[in-house]
C-alpha cells in the first residue's frame, strides 16, 4: 500500500477512534441539570457506570495518541519536495502538457476507431444484403 493511501487509511482510524471515544464518554456521562428551568435529573443508582466512566477514556485516549503518532510518523516519512515551489510548478506543467499530448493521441485514435468501425458496419450490411438477397458480390 503507497503512503498516501496508508495516511487515507490512519485518518479514517482516528475519525472513528475520536467518535467512539466521543460517543462513550456521552453516552457513559453522568446526567446534569442544563438550566434551573428544568427539573433535577434522575440521579445514576448504577455504581458500575461510575467506575466504568473513570477507567474507560484511558484506553481511548490512549488508541487515539496511538494512531495520531502513527499518522505523524506516516508524514515523516513522506518523500521531500526537490527545488522548491517552482520546481512543483515545472513539473506540474510538464506533467500537464504530457497528458495533453497523450490525450490529443489518444482522440485520434478513436476518432480512427469510429471511422474502421463504421467502414465494418457498412460492409457488414453490404454482406448481409447480399446473403437476404441471394446476389452475387458486385
């Protein structure tokens, strides 16, 4: 797998890391009052969900760091540009006009292409009037 795939690849594992640690500590979270408007929530009776909310985030936080190093490493060892932003903006412009030349070639190509086919499909009429017809070839 090519480095920029493998940074594709690290981004999408912490964007679902950062949403399951998200989503967990949401969902885990002790209730609290938003506003003396409302009433006092309903207090948590369950023991295991405090402790499980004290002991959880290490082990997200703890992937998460993991594959933010992961992904800076993965950047570290992208290949360094040569030259400079002028160097890029060369090659930028020598690689876009290759493809021009490739695409003018490849346009003429099939513009060859449509021409045989259609000089096929006319002597394949021709052919197939003759056989419906029982004539002789001209």
């Amino acid at each position: 797998m090519d480095i920029i795939s493998q940074l594709q690849e690290q981004v999408n594992t912490i964007a679902a890391l950062a949403f399951n640690t998200f989503g967990t500590l949401q969902r885990d979270a002790p209730p609290v009052r938003l506003s003396p408007n409302y009433p006092e929530p309903p207090p948590n009776t369950a023991e295991d969900a405090a402790a499980n909310l004290s002991e959880q985030p290490k082990p997200l936080s703890a992937a998460l760091v993991k594959a933010a190093k992961q992904f800076d490493a993965l950047v570290a060892a992208l290949p360094l540009s040569e030259g400079g932003e002028e160097a890029q903006l060369k090659r930028i412009a020598e690689l876009q006009a290759e493809n021009d030349a490739v695409g003018q070639e490849l346009q003429r190509q099939l513009e060859a292409a449509e021409k045989e086919l259609k000089q096929v499909q006319e002597l394949f009429g021709q052919a197939t009037d003759n056989c419906l017809n029982l004539k002789k070839p001209d």
